[in-house]
C-alpha cells in the first residue's frame, strides 16, 4: 500500500481511508477495468448501425483496450480468471456484463440470420471473449514484435470465417 501510495502521489492513509485492504483495492480496481471495458466496447458498438459491423467493431475494441491497459489484460486473465473461486464475484461479473453484450450481439445475429442458428450462444460469447483476450495476452507477452492490424484481422477472419479454406 505504501508503494501505492507513493506512486499515487497520496498518503498511504488516504488509500486506507477509501480501501480498508489490498484486497478491497484491488478488487476496485478489476471493477472499474470491467466498467472501462464495457463503455469502450459500447461506444464502439454504437458507432455501426449493423450487427456484422457492430460484432466487427467489439473485436476491435476489446483489442484495442487490452493493447492499451495491457497491465490491467496481464491482471485479469492471470489473477482473476486464471485462480477459479477465488475472485469468483469478478468473473460473474464480467460473465454478466461484458460477455452479455457479446451474447445480446450473437443472439441478435442469429435473429437476423447473420450468426449460425446452431450456436450455444453462451459459449461463442466466452470464446470470442477468450480468443481475444488469449491472442492479445500471447502478443502483449511473448511476441517480439507486436502488429494490431495483423492480429485485429486475424481474429475477425478466425471468428467469422472459421478455419475451414472456402471453396469455390
């Protein structure tokens, strides 16, 4: 807390005015990445008026959030949802929030006859979460050099074109 402190340019009594623990701390600090993580994503989303181009633009906002807070990326996917119970409630609540805007997309998409029908969208939201949030951690960490327009379009055609080579 005292490195906190310092770093913060406060007194450390004043981080145990607002936060009782390092815990507490913390975990105000996983919330108010997850409530970044939802405005960024749902003023992008905003900005497209269909729902291809609003899936296409929660792939890049996500990327480009990680790419930015890439300490907060590190924390989240090895702190928290790396460690099962422990932060349980942060889990849900990104479960709830921001996996639930890229359900509420799919579900759409679906509706739309845009996104397969036969989609558990439960799970395609967790893996779109996770094939981001995996290969922007992969690159932020062990990549020697980092390219976001080779990743972004990397993801997009993984996610919505597949594996399989097209034919004809």
């Amino acid at each position: 807390m005292e490195e906190i402190a310092k770093r913060a340019g406060i007194a450390k009594g004043t981080l145990y005015y607002n936060y009782r623990s390092k815990k507490e701390l913390f975990l105000s600090l996983i919330e108010e990445g997850i409530e970044r993580l939802e405005a960024t994503v749902k003023r992008e989303i905003a900005r497209r008026k269909d729902t291809s181009g609003k899936l296409e633009a929660l792939i890049g906002a996500q990327l480009s959030f990680f790419e930015e807070y890439r300490d907060y990326c590190k924390l989240l996917l090895s702190e928290v949802w790396g460690l099962g119970t422990r932060w349980e409630k942060q889990i849900e609540r990104l479960r709830s929030g921001y996996i639930g805007i890229i359900k509420d997309l799919l579900q759409r998409g679906q509706a739309e006859g845009i996104i397969r029908k036969d989609l558990e969208v439960n799970t395609a939201a967790m893996g779109v979460f996770g094939a981001v949030a995996v290969a922007a951690l992969n690159a932020f960490l062990f990549e020697q050099q980092y390219h976001y327009e080779s990743l972004l379009q990397t993801l997009k055609n993984l996610l919505f074109l597949g594996l399989n080579e097209r034919e004809g």
